[in-house]
C-alpha cells in the first residue's frame, strides 16, 4: 500500500522549456552559478523529448535559476516557464 501525500507537502514544480540546449550544457551552467547545494535545493530534473530540454525545479528556487540562465556566458535563453508540462505545448 502506497503511502498518500498530502497536496500541501507536495513540492510544488516549475518547467522551464529550453529550445537546443543539451543537459550536459544546462548541467554545467547550474553548478557554476548555483553550486552544489543550489542545485539540491532546486531539485533539478530533466526531461528530454525531441529537440526540446525541460528542466523541472522546485518554485521557490525558479528566481535563482533563472539569474544562473542570465549570468551564463553562453547565449541561451528560456523560451517559456510554466506550472505544468501540458502548458508548455501552448502557442
């Protein structure tokens, strides 16, 4: 019997959808900006469907990944941030 959890101890996610960016290359962008413990604290996951990357992060930490994006040398951006994966098919 699988244990319930309550919607109130869920961690709540963003997706932030990113266009021809590689894991390895968000990967490494993260640890350099955020460290070890910022990416924990994120809880960063990636999922990979065709060309497109979509990291999954906790909410409260949506603000210190989207400045790591921003300080980064490359040139990548995000293309759409959204509460569910099915809101980032939209447009």
């Amino acid at each position: 019997m699988a244990l319930k959890i309550n919607s109130s101890n869920r961690i709540n996610r963003r997706y932030l959808l990113f266009e021809n960016e590689t894991k390895k290359e968000i990967e490494s962008f993260l640890i350099e900006y955020l460290g070890i413990l910022g990416v924990a604290k994120a809880n960063v996951f990636f999922i990979e469907k065709e060309s497109k990357t979509i990291l999954s992060i906790n909410r409260k930490e949506l603000e210190n990944v989207r400045a790591a994006v921003e300080l980064s040398n490359k040139n990548i951006k995000i293309k759409r941030v959204s509460g569910t994966l099915k809101g980032l098919n939209k447009k």
